[in-house]
C-alpha cells in the first residue's frame, strides 16, 4: 500500500506530509490561500473526489475557502511509498472548467477530422 492509499483510508498519521515545494508556496501566494487552510483541509476535511495522473500523481479536489469566488481547489500530491509531496494548488473556476472542456472537444473534432480522411479514400 502507497501512502496515497493511506490517505484515502484515512491513516494520515502514518505519512510524511511535504509542504516545503517552491512552486506550491508560489501557487499559494498568487492564490491567495493560506498554508494552514491546505492543512487543515488535508488533515480535517473530506476531500470532493481525485484523479489519478501518470507518474504517482493524483489531483485532489476540495471545496475553496468561502471567500472565495470558486468552488472548489485541487490540489496535486506526488505519492511515494511512506511520503507526499503538495505539488501545486490551483483553483478551479468556470473559466478552467470550460478551457478544458474545450480542449477535450478540439482533440475530439480533430480525431474525428483525421479519421473522417482517413476513410474518405476507401
């Protein structure tokens, strides 16, 4: 069992936390959300879902602090076997959520159109 497994069972206790990243911290500043408000989410509160990411990377989502005006963080975690790293944090808004449904469409049209010529010459 990784510790990303500890954590979902619940076992937090038995992993060693990272909050020490560069590029995390920087991502908190610009964000403007407190190191204890990502610890207390990670220690406190349960999380809204995660996808997992190649490499032992998982995406973590929370709900963002009420003064906020999105509705939720994710937040990365590069597991190891007894360890976590807190890679970045970014929050998630409509503006995020309709680029990458846009995206996923763009990639969609273009298989569609490489496919569609493809089967024009058959």
């Amino acid at each position: 069992m990784n510790s990303f497994d500890e954590f979902i069972i619940g076992n937090i206790e038995s992993i060693e936390w990272s909050f020490e990243l560069t590029h995390f911290n920087q991502r908190l500043v610009e964000n403007k959300i407190s190191l204890n408000y990502i610890k207390h989410l990670i220690y406190e509160e349960d999380f809204i879902r995660y996808d997992q990411e190649p490499n032992n990377k998982y995406s973590v989502y929370y709900p963002a602090p009420a003064s906020k005006e999105y509705d939720e963080i994710k937040i990365v975690f590069k597991c190891y076997e007894d360890k976590i790293d807190l890679i970045t944090v970014m929050p998630i808004t409509d503006k995020f959520k309709d680029k990458k449904i846009s995206e996923i469409k763009k990639k969609r049209d273009k298989a569609q159109s490489s496919a569609n010529k493809r089967f024009r010459y058959l």
